[in-house]
C-alpha cells in the first residue's frame, strides 16, 4: 500500500518525467552525427553543478546519516569522471580540426 500511496502523491511529477523521456529522445534522435560530440560534451560539463550540489548534500549532511554521504560520494565521484570525460572528448575533437605540422 506504500508504494500505491506514493505513486498517488507524486502523480504529476511521474507524468513530467515520462514526458521528459520522450521528448529527449525525439530532440536527440534528431541531432545530426556532426553535431553530437560537442553537444554531448557541454552536456557533460554541466556535470559541474552535480558535483556542487553533491559537496553541499555531503557538508550538509548529519555525520551518522551514511545514506547521504555515500551516495554524495558517489555522486562526487561521477561527475568528476563525467567532467573530465567530457573535456576529453572535447579535446580529442578540437585535435581533429587542427592542421598537422609538415616536418
């Protein structure tokens, strides 16, 4: 009967997010191959406001409250990795574009 009673109180909320899915999937399914690198690595520097809000979930949190402080961990360490992801693949793309040098 829980979970019912919370389906029923977060109704709204589960609609938006099921609308989120779709139209994402339409936006990204109509992005051009040539566009989708850069797009998706802007998109993973956002990440940055994760791991902002993950510090502040972490600081924020009682000290006995591990539930908190590992999924901030976590989610500390994910962004990070998306971040840095992201600026790699930027980088390996910007290195396509650059002329290379005649010896």
């Amino acid at each position: 009967m829980g979970i019912l009673n919370w389906i029923a109180g977060n109704e709204q909320i589960i609609y938006i997010v099921i609308l989120m899915i779709f139209v994402g999937i339409e936006v990204i399914g109509r992005v051009p191959s040539v566009l989708h690198t850069p797009l998706m690595s802007g998109a993973n520097a956002i990440h940055g406001v994760v791991i902002i809000g993950a510090i502040i979930v972490m600081g924020k949190a009682e000290s006995d409250n591990y539930l908190a402080l590992i999924l901030g961990f976590l989610a500390v360490i994910l962004g990070t990795l998306n971040v840095v992801g992201g600026f790699v693949v930027t980088d390996r793309m910007l290195e396509m574009f650059k002329s290379k040098k005649k010896k």
